[in-house]
C-alpha cells in the first residue's frame, strides 16, 4: 500500500499525516530543511494498513493428523507440501509443517512396527473388548467364568474366566457370529441369540438328564455401540435362574466326553426330541385341530425313526435286551400317535394322545440308561424342552421318554 505524499501549501493535512513544525528565524538561520517533513513517513512495518502474512492452511493439517496419529502418511505428506508453498508464497507456518512432518513421521514408523509384531490386531481387539458391553469374546467354549455381581442378566461388563471344577456364575456352551451390515436393533439381536443358542445346547450338553433344573440358558450379544466396531459375535452359557446361586463342575456332556454307545443313545433320544418342540402355539387342541394333527405326524415319524435307530447300533451285551424292550414301547407310541393325526375330532385325538404318552413315559428309559453309565433320574417337573422328559403340551412341549 502506497503511502500519501506530505500536504501541499493548500492541501490540508492527511489523517495519518505528521503535522508540519514551523520554525522561527533565529540568529543562526532558518533550519535545514524549512519546508521538508520534521518526520520521515512511516514505512512499511509500522503502518496502520499493513496486516501480517498468513498462515499456510495445510501446514496447520499436517500439525493435526501428526498428533491425531490417525493418517500418518497423509499428514507427512500435506506437511511437505505446505513447507514448499510457504518457501514460495512467504507465508508463515514453518514449525507447523515441520512439527507435522515429523510426528506424522514418527507414526509411520510405529505403524509398521506394529503390522510386522501384531500389535495392530492386538490393539483393536481391545478396543473392541472395551466397547463391548455385557460381553467378553476371549471366553471360548468350554470355558467357566464369573459375571460382576454374580448377574447373568442385563448389561454384565467384563467377566472373569474362573475353573470350572469349583463354583461360577456360567459356562460357555456355544458362539455364532451374526451377520453383517447395519445394526439390527436390540428385538433382532436378542431374538436371533434365543433361537440360535437353545439350538445348540443340546450339542454341548448332549444328555439334558445331567442339567440341573434350576440351570437356564443365557447370551452375551453385540450391542449397537460394539456393532459399530465390528463386533457380531453372540456367546451362548449355562447359568442358575435361582438368585444368588452358581454352578458346580462343567455341564459338557459330548463326543469330548461320552463314549460311542452314550452317544448313539442320546443322537436317537435328540431325534424325537426335535419333533416334540415343534408342536402348535394353540395350547388347546380345539383350537387348532389340524395344527395338532400334522405334530403328531411328525412326532409318530421320529418314533419310527428313533427305533431304527437303535435297532441299527451295536450295544454291548448288557444294554442289548433293555435297548429291544424300549424299541417295542416306541413302535407302539408311534401306532398311537399316527392314529391321533389322522383323528376327525378333539376327542379322538386326545384319546390316542393319551395312550401315545403313556408308553413315552421317561422311566421306560432308564435300564437302557443305567447299563450305559448315563444319569436315571429324570429331570423334575416335566417342563423341559431339552430332553426325554416326560410330558407333552406343558411349555408348548417338551421331550420325551427315551
């Protein structure tokens, strides 16, 4: 910006302007410049009107991703940059480009460190594990734990693997992973994770006799703040329902455990078991006859199946006449119960249902039970859907006699 030149004799003073010093005649003279400026104008530096060069814009994003660490190599490379323009434009933000660089620099560096150990991955599995909540992914199946508080229900926070020979709030029985895209909501989460782990409990604890009554299943599930991490992953686990009390010892009954006669045993109980709960909502066989009709279909189809079944395996000598004793209960179940689903009325169904049920009960099972090593007493209350039980209709159905 140019500067105004001094007032002329008729031109009145700027506003910025020093004003003109007059000086008397002396004995000496008049001084050395009579009519120049007293001041020289101000120069550049000082002026009103100068403003200070501004600061480079990239060398400032540069200072941003080095201490964010968040995109290394993009703030090292907007910090060369800007110290490239601030040469050519005169602008200022040196130690800001400079500072930038080499932070961005230093991440690079720790970033490749931590791709060649694994660090990376290690890293983000604990941010996941820390934004998981009522979850804990380092508990694989088999596994025992105790929850905070000793609750298994609602938000449980981190959970502590515990032995599972002594006392623990859960055992972990089975893990699937959901699929992925946007969260589902809460109603889908929870929904999916009932349906899928009572689904799998029977794989873990094959002979539902050994668990407790007392002992339900629960989940850990994603919730929406994990989900956004990647976290998709439900844990199924035993736990007691009665308040206050823990399990004692493991429930895992398999092929980890069980031999290939327990095993052929309980595959076959599993088969009507299947066919059992898939009975009608309509608790009354009035209100939905034909939904009644086609589950004892499906239930006289497993009996004929499941006697097959152990007809075909080869038991030891001791287990060989209780197994063909059970077999004959089952095919005249099956006789019944295919009668009941061709009934025409209410009446006749239940009339062979009832006769069906009768030769289901759970105790013609155990001398085939007792020569095999497995548990004899049946489980309480007749309500479970987990196994040969006993009763039919109660809890939408359960198992059966096997």
């Amino acid at each position: 910006m140019s500067i105004p030149p001094p007032p002329g004799p008729q031109q009145p003073h700027g506003p910025y302007q020093p004003p003109q010093r007059h000086y008397p005649q002396g004995p000496y003279g008049p001084p050395t410049h009579p009519q120049g400026p007293a001041y020289q104008p101000w120069a550049q530096g000082y002026s009103p009107y100068n403003r200070p060069a501004p600061v480079n814009s990239l060398a400032i994003t540069s200072l941003v991703f080095g201490v964010l660490c968040c995109l290394p190599g993009v703030g090292l490379v907007f910090g060369l940059i800007a110290l490239r323009q601030i040469r050519r434009r005169g602008e200022r933000g040196t130690g800001l480009a400079v500072g930038g660089s080499v932070l961005s620099g230093i991440g690079l560096v720790l970033g490749a460190l931590m791709l060649a150990t694994g660090g990376a991955s290690s890293f983000w599995e604990g941010v996941r594990e820390g934004a998981r909540d009522g979850a804990n992914s380092s508990l694989v199946k088999g596994e025992c734990f105790d929850a905070p508080g000793g609750m298994l229900s609602g938000g449980t926070g981190a959970v502590t693997g515990v032995p599972c020979s002594g006392e623990h709030d859960g055992e972990v029985f089975a893990s699937f992973r959901l699929r992925d895209g946007g969260y589902p909501g809460d109603d889908s989460v929870t929904g999916t994770a009932d349906e899928r782990c009572y689904g799998l409990r029977d794989t873990y604890a094959m002979d539902a006799w050994a668990v407790p009554d007392d002992v339900d299943v629960y989940y850990l599930t994603p919730t929406e703040r994990s989900w956004s991490i990647g976290d998709r992953e439900v844990t199924c686990v035993f736990g007691n329902v009665t308040e206050g009390a823990n399990l004692t010892g493991s429930l895992r009954n398999d092929a980890t455990v069980l031999d290939a006669d327990q095993i052929a045993y309980l595959k076959a109980a599993h088969i009507l078991n299947a066919a059992v709960e898939s009975a009608p909502e309509a608790e009354y066989v009035e209100d939905d006859l034909p939904g009644h009709q086609a589950w004892a279909g499906r239930i006289s189809t497993a009996l004929d199946e499941q006697a097959r079944s152990l007809r075909g395996h080869e038991w030891p000598a001791g287990a060989r006449k209780p197994v063909v004793a059970l077999a004959a209960d089952l095919d005249r179940a099956r006789a019944e119960w295919a009668k009941a689903a061709q009934a025409e009325d209410a009446d006749a169904f239940y009339e062979h249902y009832d006769t069906g049920l009768r030769l289901l009960d759970p105790k013609e099972g155990v001398p085939v039970r007792r020569v095999l090593g497995l548990r004899t007493t049946p489980p309480a209350g007749g309500g479970h859907a987990r196994g040969d039980t006993g009763e039919v209709g109660s809890d939408g159905g359960s198992g059966m006699a096997v």
